[in-house]
C-alpha cells in the first residue's frame, strides 16, 4: 500500500505539469474534497492495476502502463481514476485525441465533482492549451479551479490579458521603485 508520501512521488511523475500538492484538491468554501468510494474487491483489484501502471510508466514502459491502466478500465469500468491514468499514458504515447476522450469519460464519470474531476479538467486543459484551444482551455482551467486546484487558478489568472497587463505594469512599476527612478 502507498503511503501519502509515495502518492505524492508519483503524482508528481504522472502529472509533471501540475505543482507539487495539486492532489490535495479543496471544494469552493476550502474544504478537502473527499471522494466517497465503496471498497468493493473491484475497486481494489483497480487501485493495485493503476498502482503497477504507474510504475510501468515510471520505468519508461508505456505499453505496459496502458495494459494495466486498460485492465483496471474493465475491471471498474465506472471508475473516473482509471481514465484519468490512462489518458496521461495515451498523451505520452502521442494519442491526444485518445487521451481526450479518457479525460471527458472521467469528467462525466465524476459528474464534474471531486479530486477525479479536478484532476480531468486540468489535464484537458493543459491538452486543449497545448493543441491552441485558449477558450476551451480557460473554460476548464476555470473548472479545475472552482474545484479547488491552485494550479488551475494561477493559469486563469495568467490567461486572462488583463491580469497580464496588470501584473507587466505593476513589475516595470516595482522595478523602477528597486532603482530609485520616478514613477511617472
């Protein structure tokens, strides 16, 4: 069983994209989110599937990672994590479009609520930036972080060209103040 610390090591290698500690994911008024899920001996048997695929993924091999990430898929296959583990193997096998159809599985999955949700959204999003979707990017950048990733906000805010605009003026203002020169 991992503990919290190596399920930190290892979101932090699945999703090299996010900052350290975007699974702690919080609900609007900041509450941690807690996903409820029946331990059914499927369940199980998908959690220890994902686990052995994220080390196949960590060791470079991502054939083997989408075998245990497709095996754990049927084994629960109204799962939202599986798809969300799978969709990251499919995007480092190149497999965008693929990787996107995981990602809205595992959001319909979830309903849009909880660490599973926020986690899609922000892969999608990253994705959907990636590929030159600025709109549908900030539109799930903005869902990921109504959801609580702190990740996700700092690029709503880094999107919007006002903030931009803001932050570039507010930098040559500090600079000017750092060597002594008049704000005019």
């Amino acid at each position: 069983m991992a503990n919290e610390s190596d399920k930190a090591v290892l979101n932090s290698i699945f999703n090299p994209h996010l900052p350290l500690g975007t699974d702690n994911v919080t609900d609007i008024d900041g509450q941690a989110v807690e996903e409820e899920e029946i331990e059914t001996e499927a369940v199980k048997e998908a959690k220890r599937l994902e686990v052995l695929g994220v080390q196949a993924a960590e060791s470079g091999d991502i054939n083997a990672a989408m075998e245990y990430f497709n095996q754990a898929v049927e084994t629960v296959p109204d799962r939202p994590s599986g798809y969300n583990n799978r969709a990251q193997a499919l995007r480092l096998k190149g497999d965008v479009q693929g990787a996107l159809r995981d990602l809205d599985k595992a959001i319909e999955l979830s309903q849009g609520h909880g660490k599973a949700a926020c986690q899609a959204y922000t892969q999608r999003a990253l994705i959907r930036r990636l590929e030159g979707q600025e709109e549908k990017s900030l539109e799930d950048f903005k869902m990921a972080a109504y959801l609580g990733s702190e990740f996700a906000k700092s690029q709503v805010i880094q999107m919007n060209p006002y903030a931009a605009m803001c932050n570039k003026m507010l930098s040559e203002v500090m600079t000017k103040l750092k060597e002594g020169e008049s704000i005019d």
